[in-house]
C-alpha cells in the first residue's frame, strides 16, 4: 500500500519515494510506502506538478494522504545522522549507497540489491527510497542503500567489503549506474572497468591527454596510477 502526502507551497522542490522499511524507520508508518512532495515557484506550476501527483494517487489501489505534518519532519530533521551515529557506537556497520538508473529499471535495481544485500551473512536490514528524481530516472539510495551489520570486530572490513560487492555487482547487472552524486572513489574504483566496459579506454586515453603526469586523483575511477597500487581496502 502506498501512503502519499502533499503539500502545497513549501519551501524545497522535493519528490522522495521510501520503502516500508525506511519509512516506519523515520515516520512510524507500518507496512506501507511514503511518498513525501513538496514544491515552489510559480503558483500555477506548482499546481499543475500536485495534481499529477494527486491523480496519480488516486490511481494506486490503497493510496491514501497522510497528515502534511510528515513533510515538516523531513525538512527539520533532513540532515539529522544521529540514528545512525548512536548505530555505529553499538558497534554496527552501516553506510548508504546511491546510484543511478532510468525509470525502466528502478523497481528491478532496488529488488535484486536489497535481496543482495540482506543475503551478506551477517547482514540484518536493507532498504532504499528514492531522492532525486528526473525525467529519464531517479537516483535511488541504499538505506539511500543504508545497510547495517553487527560482525564480529575482526571481521568488519571483510564484512562492508562483501555488502558493497554485492549491492554495486546487483546494480550494475540491472543496467543501474554505479554512482549518482557521491563520486566513485576509491571504493567504487574497483568496479569502473566492469560499468563500462569497452569505454574503460576512452576514459583511460581522456585522462592521459588531460593529465599526462598523473597527479590529479590517482588510482581513482579504475585507472592506474603512478605513484604505485591503491591500497583500499
């Protein structure tokens, strides 16, 4: 079931699509999924984008609005990581994951990434909503993907090692792309030749030509470097 809640005239363009989990995690929903919208601009655009959304609701068997009062939740506590600070205290593995696909694959993605992840021994949640949110696509995060894992202390790297391989080999073989906003990384470094494949090449032959002394991020985006091998994990 999906619970939709609308407000009219708020101060941040927002359009934030959780799953059950998530969304009982931050808004005591239950079961069912939240869709959070918000707009400004124009009077007359900024109806035009709630009706959509009011008709689609009205589309979805079950769809209901909840009170308005979830969306100032969201915009005072957005940047609150203390939930998850308190986690890692308690000696829990959590981190999120976002990543980028068109609309066509969006429900597959977050399926098969979260079945991935959850299926990491000694994983215990998975879950994702969706933040921003195109006309070819959206960008899904993982818890954003948050996953979390209570291992014992010597097996933490191994631990977060294998969560990220399976969730980024789930996105990539979904035709998801392996990042969204917050880079590549050396993390996500090790993964560059399998996203793109044939065009690793360019990339390579792109960086030589801009930066033939290698010295702007090196070891980044899957690429050699010449101060030697990148040591992660």
């Amino acid at each position: 079931m999906c619970r939709r809640v609308i407000q009219r005239g708020a101060p941040v363009a927002v359009l934030r699509l959780y799953d059950a989990t998530e969304a009982d995690r931050s808004y005591q929903t239950g079961d069912r999924h939240v869709v959070l919208a918000l707009d400004e601009g124009d009077p007359a655009m900024i109806e035009a984008s709630m009706r959509v959304l009011e008709e689609e609701s009205a589309a979805t068997p079950g769809a209901e609005r909840l009170d308005d009062e979830l969306v100032g939740r969201w915009l005072e506590h957005r940047n609150d990581v203390a939930a998850l600070e308190a986690l890692t205290r308690k000696g829990f593995v959590v981190d999120t994951m976002e990543v980028a696909a068109p609309w066509a694959a969006l429900d597959r993605i977050y399926e098969r990434t979260v079945e991935a992840i959850r299926a990491v021994p000694g994983a215990l949640a998975a879950s994702a909503h969706q933040s921003h949110a195109y006309r070819d696509g959206a960008c899904l995060y993982f818890m954003y993907f948050t996953f979390a894992g209570r291992p014992p202390a010597e097996d933490k790297d191994a631990f977060y090692t294998a969560v990220w391989d399976a969730g980024t080999r789930a996105v990539l073989a979904e035709g998801g792309a392996l990042s969204h906003h917050h880079g590549v990384g050396l993390n996500r470094s090790r993964f560059v030749a399998e996203a793109l494949g044939p065009a690793l090449d360019v990339l390579a032959a792109l960086k030589g030509a801009l930066d033939p002394a290698g010295v702007l991020n090196p070891g980044k985006l899957g690429l050699p470097s010449p101060f030697g091998p990148v040591g992660w994990p």
